[in-house]
C-alpha cells in the first residue's frame, strides 16, 4: 500500500477516533460530575500505571524486533501472549502481597474483581495492538482503535439510557469493549503462528530483546511520570473534584496529539525499515508545527465557550489549566515525532534522555507548585517539562540531520506541494 494511502487512512481514522473519543468524555463527565469523573480517572489510571510498571518494555521491544525483521512473526506473537499472562499474574501476586501487609485494601470489594479484569483485557489488549504495528499492519491498527472507540461511545450511551451509569458498569464496558478488539486481532494474526513457532523460541536472542527492553521501559516509565505524576500528586495535595477538573484539561489538550499521533508509527515503520531518511521527517515536522500552531491558537482563545459548551458550567474550572497547558503541548508534538525517528534509527537512549530530563523537572515542579497552587502548578509543571524534553529532541535532531534552526521550522512550499499531491493522490485512489 502506498505511503499517501497510509498517512489518509491513519488522519482520517485518528480524527474519527478523537471525536468518538471526546464525546465519551462528554458524556461521562456531565453525567458523573467533576467528584464521581475525577474517582473513575483516578481508577483507570492505577489501571494504566499496573501495567506500564509490570511490563519491562518486553512488549515494545517485540514490537521493534519485528518491524525490524530481528524476530519472526510466530515466535513474537507466542512471546506476547506469554507476557501478557505473566504479567498479569505478577501484578495480582504483588497487589495480594500488599493488601495482606498493610491490611488497609480490603481483597473483596465490589469493584476490585472487576478492576482485576480490567488489568487482564487491558494487557492482552495492548499486547495485541503491539503485534499488529510490528507486523506493520498499520491500517488495521487504525480501524480497530476506531473501533474500540465507537463501541464504547455506544455502550456507555447504552447504559445512560437505562440509568445504569456507575463506575463498576463503566469498568465492565471498558472490559467487553477491549475483549472483543483482542477476539478480532487474534483472528487476524492467527494465520502468522505456525507449528514450528515454538521450536524457533529457543533460538532466539533472548538476552538482546530483554536489554532492548529494559532501555524502552525506563524511557516509557520516564515518560509516564511527566504524564501522570501530578496526578498521583493532586490527590495527596487536592480532592477528586479537583482531579475530575484537571483530567478535563488533560483530556482536551491530549486530544490535540491527533496530528502527530496519526502518523509516528508510519515514520517509525518507514525509518525503521529503511525507506526513508531524514528529509522525510523533516518535512513532516514542518507540517505538524504549522498545523499544531494554528490549532493550538484556535484553543486558546475559544478554550472558555468550548468547555462550557461541551461539559457544561461545573467544568468551567477546567479553562485556565488548558490555556496554560497549551503550549506545552505545542512543544511536546515535537517529541512525539522525533522519537518515533529516534526509535527507528535505534537510537533509544535520545529518547531516554529526553523523557528522564522531563519527568525529573516535571517531578521537581509539581512537587513545588501543586501543593501552594493546585491544579494551575500542575499545569505549569507539566507545560515547562514537556518543552525541555522536546528542546532535546530538537537539538539531537539538528546536529544528526545537520539542519539549521529556519530549515527545521520554516515551511517550504514544496512541503505543502507534496502533502497537497499525496492527499489529492490518495482520494483519487479512493474513488
């Protein structure tokens, strides 16, 4: 499939994703209320942290050794699944230990069954989509992510309906929603597994995907720490409804990652796979800043009407911590597609460096600011550390591309040539 039917597929489902995705947030948000929304944030991201602490990167390093062609299909399937259980053994074990030890988590809880099988989706889930953007099945990732998007919209509409809107009820749609995306990858990498898959496991560089994946966790932990450790730090220092305001912030400013998200694994694969170079991501990234800027102006001076408008008046505490996180998101586009560049040239200790230098500044400020200003020094912390860690993205760039500073962020004409040709290629085809 061509590159321009790639980047279509990917833009166009990354945007029906974020709708999808933001409507759920709406929804949930001016049903729950800022309290109740900011408890289910709270859950889904001890959900998020269970997982990102047990996994060690195994996962994302099978994912690189196949886009690389280091791994075969079958034996990086067999690994990920195996991970996955494992994983999710470890993480029950270690939670069992501590509720014994501290005897202050109560092992029967109505919501602890269903958070456990949570975890369990959560990670087979995430283990699939690994699989399928190593085997470079990139469209298929896209549409399933949609998928998954549209059919939790869908039951969550289901169960306003019917005034069955709890917090357990919306951990259960999260559950059935992600296993029935995990019964669909299953059947399309089926075919890939092979009898001789299991002999071949005992051949593999065990060592080398072990040391690649300790590399790729410590800069995903480093990374999830300049993403979520004000959060840990807001509820020590804040209340649920301060939580439920802020995540309002976050939600909304994350969502503006639709441009960069939608085509770092296509510059990762390309990179990876050696079919393209520099000058590819340069022009990309052109195109990503002058698209970010216009929409990042555009949020800044509508953020007040917007969130009034779609989470009504009891979020309107939600306004000034978007605008002040604003440009670090501005900034933060910048990492995310230079370190897919990064990734693919095998250089993970750039995007290391980058996410230690953030998250320990982003540690230090929240660690100052939240407790004297709340949700505004989240804000501020989170935006400060974003653009130091993408200033050093910026800079290991420059000096391997060998571009000056007005090459890297002056669009050309010829940028807006080729993304006009590839775009007008690409519905042609479509017709």
């Amino acid at each position: 499939m061509s590159l321009s039917r790639k980047f279509s597929i990917s833009i166009v489902s990354k945007i029906a994703t974020i709708v999808f995705a933001l409507l759920t947030s709406v929804f949930l948000s001016r049903n729950l209320g800022p309290e109740q929304y900011g408890v289910l944030r709270f859950i889904l991201l001890i959900v998020t942290t269970s997982y990102l602490i047990g996994n060690f990167g195994i996962l994302e390093s099978v994912t690189q050794s196949l886009a690389k062609k280091y791994l075969e299909k079958g034996p990086a399937i067999i690994i990920s699944i195996f991970w996955s259980i494992l994983l999710f053994l470890i993480i029950i074990i270690v939670f069992i230990i501590y509720s014994l030890l501290s005897k202050s988590v109560p092992l029967y809880n109505s919501i602890l069954i269903p958070v456990f099988l949570f975890i369990l989706i959560s990670i087979l889930n995430q283990a699939s989509f690994s699989v399928l953007l190593g085997l470079d099945k990139i469209n298929h990732y896209n549409i399933l992510t949609l998928i998954k998007n549209v059919l939790y919209f869908t039951f969550i509409i289901l169960i306003i309906i019917n005034n069955q809107l709890t917090i357990e009820n919306i951990i259960f749609c999260q559950i059935i929603v992600s296993l029935i995306i995990v019964i669909c990858i299953t059947y399309i990498i089926k075919p890939e597994i092979k009898r001789q898959n299991i002999q071949d496991l005992w051949h593999l560089d065990i060592k080398k995907l072990i040391k690649n994946g300790i590399l790729i966790y410590i800069s995903n932990l480093s990374s999830f720490l300049n993403y979520r450790f004000d959060m840990f730090m807001l509820k020590i220092f804040t209340s649920f409804k301060d939580i439920g305001l802020y995540s309002i912030a976050v939600q909304m400013i994350e969502k503006l990652w639709i441009i960069p998200e939608s085509i770092r694994n296509i510059i990762y694969l390309e990179i990876a796979g050696k079919r393209r170079n520099e000058e590819f991501v340069l022009i990309i990234f052109r195109i990503n800043l002058l698209i970010m800027l216009i929409i990042c102006t555009f949020i800044i001076i509508f953020a007040h009407p917007l969130i009034i408008f779609l989470f009504s008046t009891s979020y309107e505490g939600s306004v000034i911590p978007l605008i002040i996180l604003m440009p670090g998101i501005f900034f933060f586009s910048f990492s995310k597609i230079l370190a897919a560049y990064f990734l693919g040239i095998d250089e993970i200790k750039v995007n290391l460096k980058s996410s230690i230098i953030s998250s320990v500044l982003n540690i230090f400020l929240n660690l100052l600011l939240i407790p004297k200003f709340g949700i505004m020094g989240a804000a501020t912390a989170t935006t400060l550390s974003y653009s130091s860690g993408a200033y050093y993205h910026l800079y290991k760039f420059k000096s391997i591309a060998n571009v000056n500073t007005v090459d890297l962020i002056l669009i050309k004409k010829t940028d807006l040539l080729l993304f006009y040709q590839a775009a007008r290629k690409s519905i042609s085809k479509r017709k």
